[in-house]
C-alpha cells in the first residue's frame, strides 16, 4: 500500500471501508490517534449553542449577540 493511500484510509473513513480486510489489518495506526469526543466536549466547542442561533445587527443592534429568534 503507498503512502497515499495510506494517508487518504486515515482521513477517509468510506474510502477505509472499501478496504479488504487484509489491507485494513496492515494499515499502520494514524500517528494523530483516535479522535474521540464526548458529547460535553462537542456541546463546549460549539459554545454550549445545540439549536440554530439568528444573528442580525442591523438596524438594531442589541441583536448583535447571538439570541433566539432575534431578527
């Protein structure tokens, strides 16, 4: 396997996937490691927003802040 291809099986999970077994089984580890986030550490990421927030500042810009609703 080149090391593009080992490369795009790291960062393309589909392309991964249409790997036999054999070429999976001797895909080295991504030397970056599994990337693994909790539910609490995507809710802080995304500043604790988990519904869509309307942003407007103009005319009024006491919306200018991200709050629901405000058009």
């Amino acid at each position: 396997m080149s090391a593009e291809d080992i490369i795009r099986a790291w960062k393309d999970p589909v392309y991964q996937e249409s790997l036999s077994d054999t070429q999976r089984e001797l895909l080295p580890a991504n030397p970056a490691g599994e990337v693994v986030l909790s539910d609490e550490d995507i809710n802080d990421a995304a500043g604790g927003y988990s519904t869509v927030t309307h942003f407007s500042c103009s005319p009024n810009p006491v919306c200018c802040s991200p709050v629901p609703n405000c058009y």
